[in-house]
C-alpha cells in the first residue's frame, strides 16, 4: 500500500467518476487512495502520543518550554503538538510528537528523580489508527443514513440542502459567512422562525479534528425533522418552544484539512507570520481577547489571532450572534473531546457569570440523564473542568447577555480522543439529543424575549 502525500492522479483528471461501493472495495485492496475518495490519506506512520504527568515545578517548566517551541527552526518543540496542557502540577498534559522528531524530545526529557516515570507513551502509533479509520469510514459512507459516517464538507452540505428540501417552509438553510478558503459557513433554522420563538443556538465543528461534534449536530438536524414529520411529542414540544439555529460545521477549512493532509490539525487555515497557518477561532473572539490559554505565536494550536476577530469564520458567528443576540436563550458549541457539558466564564479562573446557579440546573439535570445513559459528564465552570482559555465563543456569547451558554466536550474521556470511531457516532447523537431534550425542559420556562 503505497503512501503519497498528495492524491496522483487528481481527482478532478480521473475520467471515470467511480461507483463508491467498486470504490471502497478498490481501496480495500490498496488500490486506490483513500484521498481520492475525498478521505484522509495514510499519515502520521510512528508518530505518538506521550502522557507527561509533572508532579514537579522543574517538570513543568520544561513543558511549558518545549510548548513555546511550536514552530522554531531547529528546537526539540518545533514539531511537537500541545492537545491538553501544560496546566498544573499533577495534570495530565497529552503531547502529540511526530515520529521523526521522537527520539530527540525523548533524550531531551529530564530524568525524574522519583522511583518512577513521570511520563508514558500511550499510543505507538498513530498512522496505524488514522489508515485504520480511514478504511473503516469508506465502507461505511456509502449508507444513506447520516449517522453511519463521518462526512465530508461537501455531504455536510448536500445534506443541509436535500434536509431543506423535504422540510418546506419548517426549515431554511442560510449561508452567514465565507471561510478564509472560500467555503461556505451555513447554518440551518429548525422551526417555525417568529420573533417571539426564543432560539436555540448549537454550532460545531469549530475545531477540525473533533469530528463527533459536527456528526452529532447532524445526528440533531436529522432527528429533529424526522421527529416533526412524524409528530413524535417531544420533538414538537420542543419546536413550539424554540427555533433551532443549527451550524454543524464552523471551520470548514479546516476539516478539509484533516481530510485530505492532517488528521490531527485543529486551527482555520489563514496563512501567517513566519510560514505558519491557521489561528485557533475558539481564541479569536473578542471577550478578554489575548488572555489566559492563548498565545501570540501564529505556530502554536492556540494561536489567538493577530487581533480580537481576526478571522472571517469568528466573524461570521459574532454578526449572527448580534442580530439574534435578544431572541436567544441558549448558546451552545460542541468539542470533543472529554465529556464535559461547561458553564462560563472560562477566561480565567474564579470568574463566572451572574447567574451561574441558574445556568447550572439544567446542566445539572442533562448530567443526570447523560449518567442514567451510562455516560458520565463532568459539569461546571470551564476553567475549573478544563483549563482557562479567553477568547472562546462560549465567554462571547454569555458576555452579549445570551442567558445560557455552554461547550459542549462529546466523548470520549482519553481511549479513542479524536479517532472515536464512526460506529459510535449513533450513540453519542441519541444520548446527546436525550439530554438537550431534559435540558431544554428546564428552560422553556424562561420562554420571553428579552426586552432591551
Ligand atoms: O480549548 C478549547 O477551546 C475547548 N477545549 S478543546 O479541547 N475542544 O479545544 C474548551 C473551551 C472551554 N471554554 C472556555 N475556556 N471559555
Ligand atoms: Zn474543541
């Protein structure tokens, strides 16, 4: 199985548009290249993954050094990718190391003086699992039903039309941006779109490689028409209650991106300073811009921008934010991963909303269900259940007065992390829907607009 980093031939010269299922069973056999399906290519062959758990202060400062390596020429840091962490002593910080850079960061390591060893490597191999995905997601893609893969930019899309065109005037699908790369920032409104209807806002996809969350807003989008054409009570209840404002996929570059070149890539794609892409959006917004969590250089993953909305996809969220900002009752952004359903301000610690108590009920009462599912959800302020992170679409959604706002982390709490695999996607969107549904119960109360 020969591994290329670009698709030969191009798709767009292949002159038979192949039949997908002769397709999957050409790439079965190592025929054909997953990226000219559209999918990922076999990368990531021996890069791993370390747990580094620093129990002292020398420890974590050699994390936080090699983390302000991201991008330098020749540094042990350069190539090395941060996805949790450095945070404080005894947490866990999860580092993501290419295979030819392994042997160097690991030498450079320094030694621990207790009797055993402050770090681990958890995964040997990463291309193993990603080429693994890849063929699974193949076979698979070719069902009808939604849920059954992970989708590409272009099914998410088709997908939202074919939806739009079943739903007559019970839905509409609107485009409110432009990505850096030219593609299109779509959102789909569920129900019926009156000025007294309290909106229900759930995004997803705003990080590329947490491919559940935008599985799951679809898995919402699905349900929830499906549900009023049928007239299952819930769902109606629900729609007499709010119109949903559903954008699966935020970052569209982005997922591209880890489609045909990086699995693992987390930003947009806007070129910067220094031969580095992407800014990290959920960096980007303008509430405590630059803060904690954030760092001003363009080759890290929580590159904040070089100023508060620099980005045409955050932008994109702010403008329909603010013009909806009085209608809306609920924010809320799916990630995976991590099971945790949070509570603002995350900007730092010991900061919080007004009406955290109030926030929490049904956040609370989600937990509950999530748990009674067999899932369980940590819940609480996201600096305390995460990190602080400033510049995040859940602290500029609270901080324009939206009453609830969360994110969202979709599992799973470390086993799979990214590469949860497709067949779970049903799961994760039943469990997840069953307690938006306890959820939005508790909040119908609250079911005025907000006069100001
Ligand atoms: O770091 C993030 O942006 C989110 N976690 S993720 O692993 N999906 O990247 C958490 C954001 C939580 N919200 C705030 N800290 N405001
Ligand atoms: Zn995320």
């Amino acid at each position: 199985f020969i591994q290329l980093d670009t698709c030969w031939p191009p798709v767009s010269t292949m002159s038979v548009k192949v039949n997908s299922a002769f397709a999957s069973a050409l790439l079965a056999f190592g025929l054909l290249l997953p990226c000219q399906l559209g999918l990922p290519t076999t990368r990531n062959q021996g890069d791993r993954l370390i747990v580094f758990v620093p129990t002292r202060q020398a420890q974590l400062d050699w994390l936080e050094l090699i983390h302000s390596q991201a991008g330098k020429p020749g540094e042990v840091g350069e190539n090395v990718r941060f996805w949790f962490g450095p945070g404080l002593l005894n947490q866990e910080t999860i580092v993501f190391v290419p295979g030819g850079d392994y042997g160097r960061l690991v030498s450079a390591i320094p030694s621990s003086q207790d009797t055993y060893s402050w770090w681990t490597v958890q995964k040997e191999n990463l291309g193993k699992l990603v080429t693994r995905e890849t063929r699974a997601n193949a076979v698979r893609r070719r069902s009808s039903d939604i849920s059954s893969a992970y989708r590409t930019y272009q099914e998410i899309l088709n997908f939202l039309d074919q939806t739009q065109s079943t739903c007559g005037s019970f839905c509409s699908v609107e485009k409110f941006g432009t990505s850096y790369e030219g593609r299109d920032l779509k959102l789909i409104k569920i129900g019926d779109d009156l000025p007294s209807k309290r909106i229900i806002w759930i995004d997803a996809g705003i990080h590329a490689r947490e491919w559940i969350a935008p599985a799951t807003a679809l898995y919402f989008i699905d349900k929830i028409v499906q549900g009023y054409k049928s007239s299952d009570s819930t769902i109606k209840s629900m729609l007499d209650n709010f119109a949903f404002y559903i954008a699966p996929l935020l970052n569209p570059d982005g997922y591209v991106y880890t489609f045909t070149t990086n699995r693992f890539w987390r930003k947009t794609r806007s070129a910067q300073a220094g031969g580095c892409y992407g800014v990290d959006p959920n960096r980007n917004f303008g509430y405590h811009w630059g803060g904690q969590g954030t760092s001003s250089n363009p080759c890290a993953e929580t590159f904040r921008g070089s100023s508060a909305f620099s980005e045409p996809e955050t932008r994109a969220v702010r403008d329909k934010l603010l013009a909806i900002r009085l209608r809306t009752i609920s924010f809320i952004t799916m990630h995976s991963y991590g099971q945790d359903w949070m509570v603002p301000y995350g900007y730092a610690y010991n900061v919080s909303v007004d009406n955290y108590a109030q926030m929490m009920r049904p956040v609370q009462a989600a937990a509950d269900k999530l748990k009674s599912l067999g899932r369980n959800y940590d819940i609480g302020n996201s600096a305390v259940v995460t990190y602080p992170a400033a510049g995040a679409s859940d602290d500029y959604a609270a901080s324009i007065g939206v009453p609830y706002a969360h994110t969202i982390e979709l599992p799973d709490t470390g086993q799979y992390r990214f590469l949860l695999p497709q067949s779970e996607i049903p799961r994760v969107g039943l469990e997840t829907l069953e307690a938006l549904k306890v959820y939005l119960g508790y909040i119908a109360a609250a079911n005025q607009p907000r006069d100001e």
